[in-house]
C-alpha cells in the first residue's frame, strides 16, 4: 500500500526559522548566566548543520537562476 510522503523541501526550515532557533538558544542559555549545556550543545549544532545545508541549498538556488 503506497504511503503519502510531503515535499521534503515543504518540511525543510528555511535560514530565517534556523537563524531564530539558534538564537532563542543563545538567549536562553545567556539569561541562565552560562553556556550551553551539553543537551543545548547538540542541539545547537543540529541546527548549525541544517543551517549550513540551507544556505548551500539557497545559493545553489540563485547561482542557477542567474
């Protein structure tokens, strides 16, 4: 029986939504008065990978559309 999949990139976050979850993690862990804990830390660098694959994507994006 076929499954319904969505559009991955539909699923992907784009760089402003990563941009803000990184930020939201800094900012919490700065009112803490610390770094990040090692939870935070790898989310933190979850995030980063994604980002990093974004950008790659929306540069790839408008190299092609140039």
């Amino acid at each position: 029986m076929p499954t319904h999949r969505s559009d991955p990139a539909a699923a992907r976050p784009d760089a402003a939504e990563l941009n803000a979850a990184i930020h939201a993690l800094w900012s919490s862990s700065a009112r803490r008065g610390g770094g990040l804990t090692s939870k935070e830390r790898r989310e933190y660098e979850r995030l980063r990978r994604e980002w990093l694959a974004t950008m790659g994507r929306e540069r790839c994006a408008a190299a092609a559309m140039a």
